[in-house]
C-alpha cells in the first residue's frame, strides 16, 4: 500500500501522521501530536486520510494547545459510536476481501479494469448530505457516494489488490462555476503512471447503444486529464 503523501513530507509532520494514525485506529478520545500550525495540522490529517481510506470513522478534529508546550493535545471526532465503528469495521473488511476475490489473479491492468467496472456497475454517483458518501462506507456499504468516497473505495480495492494507487485531488474554481475540489484516482500500471477518474465514467453511465461501460476516464495522461480537471492541490506522480 502506497503512503504517497507521507513520503513527501517534514519530519515533523510524519510524526504527527503517525500519531494521528495510531490514536484514531485504536478509537482514542483524546491524545498527544507534535505541535504544528492550523494549516499544517489540517494538511496532515487530511492527507493521511487520503494515504488511508480505510480508516472511514473520523472526518474532523478539535485540538488545545497549551503555550509553550511542544504538544497538542488532538481530539478526533468520529462518526460513529465505537461499538458501530467496530461492526462497520467487520463488514467493510469482509467486503473488501470478497469483491476482490475474483480478481487475485488478474494482471494489474485487468485489475483496475475490474475495480473500475465494479464502480460503474454499482456505485451511485449521488450527492447525499451525508458524510459517510465521502468514506469508503458510502461506497461499499451503501452502494452510493461522492467522488471522495469513491476514489477511496477505488484506492481500497486496488490495495487489496496489490496495484500501487494513490488518490489524486484538484481545487475548486469559482470563476469556471466549478464549486467543489474533485477527486480521482492516480496508479501505476506496468511501470507507467495514469489518471483514473471512475466517478465520471460513473456518472457518463452506459454508452445508450451498446449500453456498454464508458472508458472515456480510464488510464489518462496528463495533458488528457488536465483539459477539464483543474490543477492538483497536492503534489502527485
């Protein structure tokens, strides 16, 4: 599994990554992080929770800091109680591991045609104002979600599945009527890097003659991707 935002940051914020990491997967309710600025500290959270999709309980944080202190004392908000968080748990690793059990001894490229394919087949591209269609448990539990949700899912999957992914995310334009960031997908296939944006193949649907799945998304270069993607927000391959 690709930690690609990790890799690309300061000593300081990958210990505070780790001990993000370490205090939501063991459902703390409160702990200890190096101290970082605002904008720094929202950078790390959320750029770990892309190198992590599986971790779908907590989307938002508060945090004290004490003057002079070194620390911060982090509290994450979770979604769910932690008993439902446990059984949400359960069920998105039983589902992980039978939707790619078809797929185990595909090539990498059958792989993400498999993933690929299984979003546009049964995902809903559908803007619910919650906020588990930004998790995987959208998705995957639900059969409906976001582009975040389902970059993740796709990023899950492909994990599962041995294939290096990462989760690639572009700002908002006002000035082009485009309000929100997007959300999509970079792999690795056969040595070589590519755009995989399947939430607008989803949202394409079927081609109406053939009513066969739209690739128009799938395995894209940069000057392909950028004619109507914005710019990235982080850096990426």
């Amino acid at each position: 599994m690709e930690q690609y935002y990790y890799n690309h940051m300061n000593k300081a914020q990958q210990a505070a990554y780790h001990s993000i990491l370490s205090g939501v997967k063991n459902l703390a309710d409160e702990f200890q992080i190096p101290a970082l600025d605002g904008k720094e500290l929202y950078n790390v959270f959320f750029q770990m929770r892309l190198d992590h999709p599986e971790i779908f309980w907590v989307s938002s944080y508060k945090y004290r800091y004490y003057k002079d202190s070194p620390n911060l004392i982090f509290i994450p908000e979770y979604l769910f109680d932690k008993k439902k968080i446990c059984e949400h748990q359960k069920a998105m690793t039983a589902r992980v591991e039978k939707l790619i059990r078809p797929a185990q001894k595909l090539s990498e490229w059958e792989k993400e045609k498999y993933v690929h394919d299984f979003i546009c087949e049964n995902i809903r591209y559908d803007k619910l104002k919650k906020s588990y269609s930004h998790e995987i448990i959208g998705p995957l539990g639900q059969g409906v979600g976001v582009c975040e949700g389902i970059a993740k899912a796709v990023k899950v999957l492909l994990d599962a599945l041995g294939v290096w992914c990462v989760i690639a995310i572009c700002g908002n334009n006002p000035e082009k009527g485009i309000k929100y960031r997007h959300t999509w997908n970079i792999v690795k296939i056969g040595g070589t890097y590519y755009h995989l944006d399947a939430t607008f193949d989803n949202t394409l649907g079927k081609d109406r003659e053939t009513s066969e799945i739209r690739y128009d998304y799938f395995n894209l270069d940069d000057s392909q991707i950028f004619r109507d993607h914005e710019p990235l927000i982080a850096p990426a391959p």
